[in-house]
C-alpha cells in the first residue's frame, strides 16, 4: 500500500511539473491538456499528503484541484456559449441569405 501512495505522489508531482512546462510553452494546442494535468496531479499529490498526515499539504493540494476543476468548467461553459453563438450566427445568416433571393426572385431576372 505505502508504494501505491508512493507511486500516486511522485505520478501527480510529474504531472504538475508537466502541466507547468505545457503552460510555459504555450501551445494552444496543448493548453488544454495542462488543465487536466493540474486537476489530476494536485488530486494524487492530495492523496499522498492524506496517507502521510501531512495536513497544510493536503489542503493546499485540495484547493488546487477545485481551482483547476472550476478553470475546466469555466472553459467548457465558454466552448459551449461559443458554440451557441456560431449556430445562431449560420441562422442569421440563413435568412438574410433566403430574403436576398427572394428579393431577386420577385424582380424577374
């Protein structure tokens, strides 16, 4: 048991240091994943503290992770509202596309 914890620490430890690298690159491409890389590393760093009674850490890696959990939902709500808008957009753009023919159509070309 105590290597599994081990093992989970070092892993989320690696997985911040990546995130941090990924931050610094700044590769829009690969943004995302050091979202998921903060959640999921502070969350096994989280779980090493509280098997070792080491408290101020645990809760420093605990309030890591629901800030990375809120940055996640923040970025899935604007892709959502984006999304939303890029639809009503094709709408739009729809009906002035179907009022600019009718209008040609009612003059007889």
């Amino acid at each position: 048991m105590k290597l599994l914890i081990d093992v989970l620490g070092w892993s989320g430890s690696v997985f911040l240091i990546l995130a941090y690298g990924l931050t610094i690159v700044e590769n829009n491409k690969h943004v995302n994943y050091s979202k998921y890389l903060n959640l999921f590393g502070a969350l096994l760093i989280a779980i090493n503290c509280y098997y070792y009674n080491a408290i101020p850490s645990f809760v420093s890696n605990l309030i890591w992770s629901i800030m990375a959990t809120f940055t996640l939902y923040r970025v899935k709500r604007k892709e959502r509202h984006l999304a939303n808008v890029k639809v009503v957009e094709h709408i739009f753009f729809y009906q002035r596309f179907r009022e600019l023919m009718m209008k040609i159509k009612s003059k007889n070309y």
